[in-house]
C-alpha cells in the first residue's frame, strides 16, 4: 500500500497480547522512528524502554499512588480539561470505547477499571518514556520534536505488525517512573508509549478514531 493508505490502516491498540517484544524489535522500531525531524537536527529527545520486572513496578506504583488518591505529579504542565469541539472529540472517541466495552455511563466499576488500564500502561509489554532535557526549557520547538519522535514510533511499529497507543495516563505519577526507570531528575518526562503485539479478541482494539475534514482545520493561502 502507499502511505496514505498505510498511515490511514493505524490505529491506538488498548489491549495486548502476553508475547514478549524483544530488545531487537524495539531497537529496529525506534531506528526507524528516529529519522523523525527535529529542529536543526538537534534530536533532542531520549527514549527509556521499559519491560519486566522494572513495568511491573511502575505499574504497581501508578495504581497504588492513584487509588490513595495522590495527587498527579508531572514534569512540565499542560492544560488538564479540553473546552468546546477538542473536549467533544474527546467525549465521541469515550463513547466509541465505552460502546464496544460494553460499559455503561452509570457503571462506575467498570469505569474506574478502564481508566486504571491507562495508569497500568495498559497491561502492555514494554513501554517507551520519552524524555528530554529540562536544560532546554522553555522546551516547545523540543516538545515538538519529541512529538515527531513518537509519530514515527507508533507507525514503525505497525508497519512490524505490533500496536501502540500514546499514553498520558503512564506518566501521570512521574516520581514512580523516575525512580524505577531511573530515570535522572535532569531530564523531564513528556509522555510514554505502550507497545506489544495487538489482542485481536479485546473489543477496545476494534475501535477506529474519527479524522476531522481538512475544511475544519486547514486555510489555503494564495492558492
């Protein structure tokens, strides 16, 4: 197929199979993903892969610290609640999971469920923590580039035939992934990727996002 096609056929996986993704796989997707632009060339992004036993405590330290109730701690702010169409979009691609999960507005079980899947890395084998760092602060033109970076993460790793989804959830109680990655207090979290091989039978995986008309968002100047 041709990229159009091959970067329409992508989509966020939620659920994983329990195959191991080797150090090979990741090192050839991310060898991949690395010729993503950066501004000058500067590639200011670090990447801390993250499986086994070392997941497995992050996971226990998201859900212990979130059901406790503990604050969020992340490593650089950014707008918590989306407002108008962006909060909308928000709510329809909710409503697309929920639906095929099965689980209804008033079932605050399965719903905390659900979102405890987020701060679990979504059960997945491996997680990718991008980093950058903070010595490059005001760090947008870097934020930038690391979102280049995982552009091309998530589409080496289909085109391997393995899933991502990008998530935000992971990284929510960033004191947990520094101390158990080990990852320096020099460097800033920005958001983590989980990655594994797609479960074809979790329903969550069916579920195809919508993609706004180019009349929404582009204005054609001089054309």
């Amino acid at each position: 197929m041709n990229f159009a096609e091959f970067a329409a056929s992508r989509k966020s996986v939620r659920g994983f199979t329990k195959q191991a993704v080797t150090k090979e796989t990741v090192d050839a997707i991310i060898n991949a993903a690395k010729w993503a632009p950066s501004s000058y060339n500067t590639q200011t992004w670090k990447i801390h892969a993250v499986a086994g036993d070392v997941l497995d405590k992050i996971r226990e330290g998201n859900t212990e610290r979130t059901l406790a109730g503990t604050p969020y701690v992340r490593d650089f702010p950014y707008k918590e609640d989306y407002d108008g169409v962006h909060k909308q979009r928000q709510r329809d691609v909710a409503m697309q999971l929920f639906d095929v999960m099965g689980i209804a507005r008033e079932d605050k079980e399965k719903r905390m469920d659900w979102m405890m899947r987020g701060f679990r890395q979504f059960d997945a084998p491996v997680s990718l923590v991008l980093t950058y760092d903070k010595a490059l602060e005001p760090a947008g033109i870097t934020q930038f580039g690391l979102g280049s970076l995982a552009y091309g993460i998530v589409l080496a790793a289909w085109d391997l035939g393995l899933g991502c989804v990008i998530n935000g959830q992971g990284i929510m109680q960033s004191d947990v992934v520094h101390e158990h990655a080990q990852i320096p207090d020099s460097e800033a979290i920005m958001i983590c990727i989980a990655l594994g091989y797609p479960d074809e039978n979790f329903a969550a995986n069916q579920v195809r996002s919508v993609r706004a008309d180019n009349e929404e968002f582009v204005t054609y100047h001089g054309f």
